[in-house]
C-alpha cells in the first residue's frame, strides 16, 4: 500500500516492528545528479541517518540496524574508503552526546580488527557509556558481512564443542543465534533498502529470515521521517505467517 504524499501516515502504536534493518544506499548516485563529489552523499547521507534514529527511537523502535560499511566496501578507491572511516569517525564522537542525551544504545556489529584504532576505541567508550540507557539500540555496522558473520559464529560454537561445553548432537539453530553479533535481539521484522535497489548486499543473512522487505526509489540521503513512517504503515498491512498458515 503506498499512501500518498500528503495524506496522513496512520501507524499502530501498538504492532510496531520491534526491529529495523537498513540498507542505506544511492549516496553517490544523489552526489552524482548534483554534479558534488560522492563523499558529500556520504555525508548528507550520514545526517539523514542520525535523524532516521532519532524518529525511530522517538516511536518507540527498539531495535534498529544500519549498513555503514560492508566487509566488501573496502573495494572501493582509497580515498573514499578514507573519507567514509573520518565520517564514521566524526560520527562516533557526536554519538557520544546526541545518543547519550536521548537515552539510545549503540553497539557495533561487524569485525572491530580491520578498523583503526581510534575508531575501535570511540566504539567501545560509545558502546560502554551508553549500554545502561533504556531506548532504542543502534546497531552500527562497520566491516560487516553476512557471511562473515555466520561464519565467525561458527567458529565460536566449535570452541564450545572443542572444550566440552557442547555435544554435537545437541546443536540447535539457537546455540549459532547465541554467537552472532546481534546475540539476544530479535530477528528483523522490516528491512528497507533505499535507491531502487532489491538486493541484500550480505546484509543479516540469519536475522532476516522472516523479514518483510520495503523498497523504496529514493536515494538514502533524501530519505525521511515520513518515509519511515511510510514503510511501517506498510508493514503493519502485511500478513505476516512465519511458514504456518
Ligand atoms: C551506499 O551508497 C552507501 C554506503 C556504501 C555507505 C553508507 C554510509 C553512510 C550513509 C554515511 C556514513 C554513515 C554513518 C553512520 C556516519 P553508494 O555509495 O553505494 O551509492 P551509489 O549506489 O549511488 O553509488
């Protein structure tokens, strides 16, 4: 259902999805068509990201995702890898008091070995002042891949088995949830992609299963409240039956 424009959004305050997935895209491409280098499309993208939080937490979502930086962004020319690290860098540092004043989490889900130092160290002081606050939980994700993800927990689950504190026979899908950087938050219930793009890009392979997709062709850095509210009204429409009937 796509409401129009001007029509009130209605959102039921009461089915909200408890957590959001985001695949933030079409920076460069909004950066292109305004004939500005794409790092200032990573940078107005970045502001439309703090506002996007901010709503979500004022809703009352408890749980939101954002693909930062993948696992496969390093590809990129070195100059734009290194503009988006001072980005996130900078971002990280105003977290600090935007997230903390608004009682929001941060957590950073992805591989911390490949980041710099100063950037590990911000996460953790972030992650560390912020861990008892109450709203919403931010997961950030930096140097993340699906894949990489699954496969990380893998190797800690063989640990377990490795030093006794697991039999094979008794693994289940819930051990493997238990090592995932997301351990004990629920599966994402409404996954949004930006740009015009239907792809998951390696994005929470596992804790999308369920999940219910929302595109939309707006390029992330013109993304809006409206829009977030758009794709929940949306998804509150959705039947949805987790493979029963
Ligand atoms: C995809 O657009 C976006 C990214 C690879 C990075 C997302 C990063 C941000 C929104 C800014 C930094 C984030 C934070 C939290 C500070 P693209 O460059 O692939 O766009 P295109 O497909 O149009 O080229």
């Amino acid at each position: 259902m796509f409401l129009k424009r001007n029509k009130e959004i209605e959102i039921d305050y009461d089915n909200l999805p408890e957590h959001i997935g985001i695949i933030m895209d079409g920076n460069g491409r909004w950066a292109k068509k305004r004939g500005l280098p794409r790092t200032a499309g990573h940078k107005t993208g970045a502001e439309t990201i703090k506002k996007i939080v901010r709503e979500a937490n004022r809703m009352g979502i408890k749980y939101m995702t954002a693909y930062a930086f993948s696992t496969e962004n390093w590809k990129r020319p070195k100059s734009e890898v290194d503009m988006l690290m001072d980005l996130l860098l900078n971002y990280l540092k105003d977290a600090e008091r935007l997230m903390h004043e608004d009682n929001m989490r941060l957590r950073l889900i992805g591989s911390p070995n490949e980041l710099s130092p100063e950037i590990r160290e911000q996460i953790k002081h972030v992650e560390e002042l912020t861990k008892n606050n109450t709203g919403i939980l931010w997961n950030i994700a930096i140097n993340y891949g699906g894949r990489e993800e699954i496969t990380h927990a893998a190797k800690e689950l063989y640990k377990d088995i490795e030093n006794g504190k697991k039999s094979i026979d008794d693994i289940t899908p819930d051990d493997l949830e238990k090592h995932l950087y997301t351990a004990g938050q629920p599966d994402v219930d409404l996954l949004i992609r930006t740009s015009g793009e239907q792809r998951l890009s390696n994005f929470m392979l596992w804790q999308v299963s369920y999940a219910e997709f929302w595109y939309t062709d707006k390029l992330w850095p013109d993304f809006d409240e409206q829009d977030l509210h758009r794709a929940i009204a949306d998804f509150q429409q959705r039947g949805r039956r987790f493979g029963g009937v």
